[in-house]
C-alpha cells in the first residue's frame, strides 16, 4: 500500500471510470455502482478511506473479471488520456498476478504509452551518460516514475538473458515479407511463451520498457501484411463476384465464399487479441496460400450461347469449345464440380423431361405449349412440343439426337427457373442460399457441356440437305439456354450476393 491512501484512492477512481465506460456499450447503457462508489460520492467522501478504498478494490476485481484484454484494446485509442492509461498500468503492475489475461492487459497498456507518448518523439531521444555509458531508455525511465509507488524487486540474471532475445526476434519480425511467412513462423506463439517465462519480473519496468518497443514494431509489421492479404483476398472476391462465383477456395474442409469475405472486418480482426484471434488469423493465411495458387481470373466479354451456337456450322473450334457465358466461369473460378453433385442433377433434369412429356401428350393441343411448374410457367417452342412427342427418341439418327437435345435444354431451363426462384426465397438462411446456389452452378456446367454437343448437332444439321428446320429449332433453344445462364450469372454475382 502506498503512504498516502487518498493518492490510492484516485488512481483506482480512475481506472473505475475507464472500465465503466468500456462495459457501457456492453451492456447498452451505464454501469450500476455500489453505493459510496460513485463519482460524486468519491470527492465528498469524509469517511474511512482504508474502508472505502477495500470496498474499491473488490469492485474493481469485479469489473476486471468482464473486461477481456480485447476490449482493452479496442478501447485505447490515440485519443485516451494518458492519465488513465498510467492509471491503469499501476493497478495491473500491483497485482503482478501470474494469469495470461492480467499479463496481456498489462502488456497492451505499456504498449499503448509507448505508443502514443506525450511529446512526439520523446522516447528516440537517447543521449551519453557523462562516463560514455549508455543510460537508461526515456522510456524506461518514464515507466519508473510511473511505478514509482511499486514494489520492484531486481531482475534475475536468467531474466536478464531472456530479454536479450528481443532484438533478434524484432529483426525477424522486419524480414517477414509476407502475412503466410509471418504466421507460418509461429513467432507469435514463441514471443507469448518468451513472455510466460518472465513470471512476475514481466510488470518490471525494464521488462515492459523492453517489449513495448518489439510489440510496437510487430504490430506494425502484422497489420501491415495483413491488410495487405486481406486486401489481395477481397479483390480476388470482388473479380470472382463479377464472373458468377461464390466460393473462392475451401479452408479447414469447409468453403470460403464471397459472403464471408465481405463479412470480414479487418480492422475489427486487428483490434482483437493476438493469441485468442490466432485461428482466424490462420484461416485469413490459408485461404491466401489457396488463392495464391489458383490461375488468375480472366476478365472477359462473355458471349451468348445462341452466338457460340450461330458460329458453330462454320468451325470445328468453335463448335467444340464456344465461348458462353459459363465456359469462363467454370473454367478459371468455379470450384471443381463432384460426379455425385452431376449425377444428383441428371437423375432431376430426368425426372423433369419425363414429366414435361407426360403433361404435353395429354394436354389439350391448343395450351400444351405453357407447362405450369411451381413457380412459373415453361413456354415451349413449337419444336421442343413436336421433340416432346416424338416417337422415334430411342433412333440412333441425326433426328433423335437433336430431340433429345432439345429435350434436355427444356429441362435445363426449367431447372435454372426453379432454382433461381428457390435462391431468392432463401435470402435470410445462407445454408439454404448456398444448397441452391450449388445447383446453379452445377447446372451452368451442364448447360456449358449440353451447348458443345449441340453445336456439333448443329454443324452436322446445317451441313445436311432437310435439317434446316432441326438446326434453327437448336439456334432458338440454344438462344434461351444462354439467356438463362446470363441470368444465373448475374443472380448470383448481383442478386443473390447481395442478401449475403
């Protein structure tokens, strides 16, 4: 205890005030304080102040229990008072309790002063002593007079050793040319371990004069890099939103999509505790090193598929691999589709033409072309009706190949149509969003192999003396299917994202 209990008194006031208002905005509103705590009370108070000051201390052991060294951290900012943060440095360093968190609130607030001192600059100037020996840091020297009124026993010869490693661990720091070398280092870990090993010689104030300096500088390095990769991260999200996609790569067995990335707070993620936050810290390097190797994507103009289909009858390429709205996609930043997620989709799209054909052979001529479905009504051209109703679909023949095609592109459409209508139903439950926005993307790579085969159908069929009806009834189909795949496109890089 210090000699002057009034002097006490007012540095734990202090500290009361600022973790009050540090849990005000936890618990939306002010904190209650015990009767004779209170602020007003504190300056009239004529009492007992040994009484007042035990009622204090077990007050403040309370609020300590709520506030978390993240809150701590949040909480200082350039514009905190020094004095309260000078305050707050006394109260832990009487405690020198030997916990993570009383060490860790400790350590933020020594780096805070450093930080942010009085007068710009101060802690650089660094002169002789008069017998050319290097003085004390003002840094230290300023944490002394601080602590004055604490108990400060010498630092042991081992402890001493222990905190030569600073220096050579900060150079480290600086050589880290990435976010994923920095993690990958594990130099976080080994400095908290370097710090747990100090005991209670870590509140010394030659030991905190030696890490705020080291925490200032990895701090700076770690949010520099960070950013960095978090930005690298968010633009390859936004180029990835744009072409359709929504899953930029799989992280710990599970899929990092555009929703997360955009939920990501990065500076909310460096205002959180090293050590606590580490995991996410690790996902953020995962998910860079999955990205780093990854093809660049490939902004392009896309082209419809009726177009890809119309050049078909004149080059093999192009007939094999026409350029569509999808083909980009799948290719350079959809997520590799599973043959159980196609097979999945095949048995549907059957299901789908067997009951399209049920309903068109016995509906009334006159309306068979509008199929209701759930949510909407399929129109069919007059070819894909004739196609529905054709008998000769099992023919190995140029004829029942493009009716089967036909067929298949009417259960495409209509599947896209269903599942688009399922996507905007399930804005508010990203589970379900994501289930549908799958399909969709499973089926624009049916879609992108079912228009190569029909762009062969259509150059056999074109080449082919009384087809030139079978291949316009492909030209038109192909044009729907390719309207659909842009739509599917731009639900999910516009629409569908944005409830996300």
């Amino acid at each position: 205890m210090v000699e002057d209990p009034k002097w006490e008194l007012a540095i734990l006031a202090t500290v009361q005030g600022f973790f009050e208002k540090l849990l005000q905005s936890s618990i939306d509103g002010e904190v209650p304080v015990p009767l004779g705590l209170e602020a007003i009370s504190l300056q009239q108070s004529e009492g007992d102040v040994h009484e007042t000051l035990g009622k204090m201390r077990r007050w403040l052991r309370l609020l300590d229990l709520a506030i978390t060294p993240a809150m701590l951290r949040r909480g200082f900012t350039a514009d905190t008072d020094p004095e309260s943060a000078e305050a707050m440095l006394r109260y832990f360093t009487r405690k020198k309790e030997l916990t993570d968190v009383n060490r860790d609130k400790t350590d933020l607030i020594a780096t805070f002063l450093y930080r942010y001192p009085r007068v710009p600059g101060q802690w650089e100037r660094r002169g002789y002593g008069l017998d050319g020996s290097l003085p004390l840091s003002p840094y230290e020297i300023a944490l002394i007079e601080i602590l004055a009124d604490t108990d400060v026993p010498s630092l042991p010869e081992e402890h001493v050793q222990l905190l030569r490693r600073f220096d050579p661990l900060q150079q480290e720091v600086e050589s880290f040319p990435d976010f994923n070398s920095l993690i990958d280092s594990g130099i976080i870990q080994r400095v908290r371990e370097l710090k747990q090993s100090l005991d209670s010689s870590f509140y010394h104030p030659g030991v905190l004069a030696t890490i705020a300096p080291y925490n200032a500088a990895f701090g700076k390095k770690f949010d520099e890099l960070f950013r960095l990769a978090a930005s690298e991260i968010q633009n390859f999200a936004v180029a990835l939103e744009e072409q359709g996609g929504s899953i930029l790569g799989n992280v710990d067995g599970m899929d990092v999509t555009v929703e997360h990335v955009a939920a990501m707070n990065q500076s909310e993620l460096l205002k959180s505790d090293y050590g606590s936050a580490l995991e996410k810290f690790q996902r953020v390097s995962n998910l860079k090193k999955a990205l780093d190797r990854r093809p660049p994507i490939r902004r392009t103009t896309p082209r419809t598929a009726a177009a890809a289909a119309a050049a078909g009858g004149n080059s093999s390429r192009e007939r094999h691999n026409p350029p569509t709205p999808f083909k980009n996609f799948a290719t350079t930043i959809a997520p590799p589709i599973t043959p159980q997620q196609l097979s999945m989709e095949q048995s549907k799209l059957r299901r789908i033409e067997e009951s399209i054909r049920v309903f068109v052979r016995v509906a009334d001529p006159k309306f068979r072309q509008v199929v209701p479905m759930r949510f909407f009504n399929l129109t069919l051209s007059p070819a894909e009706v004739d196609a529905y109703c054709a008998g000769y679909l099992e023919e190995k023949s140029l004829r029942a190949d493009v009716a089967r095609i036909l067929l298949r592109i009417v259960a495409v459409i209509a599947r896209i149509g269903t599942e688009i209508a399922e996507l905007k139903r399930s804005q508010n439950s990203a589970s379900v969003w994501k289930l549908h926005a799958d399909g969709l993307l499973v089926l624009l790579e049916i879609a992108r192999a079912l228009t190569e085969e029909a762009g062969t159908a259509l150059g056999l069929a074109t080449q082919r003396g009384g087809m030139q009806d079978q291949a316009e009834a492909i030209k038109a189909s192909l044009q729907k299917l390719g309207e659909r795949s842009e739509v599917v496109v731009k639900t999910l890089a516009q629409g569908g994202l944005e409830g996300h």
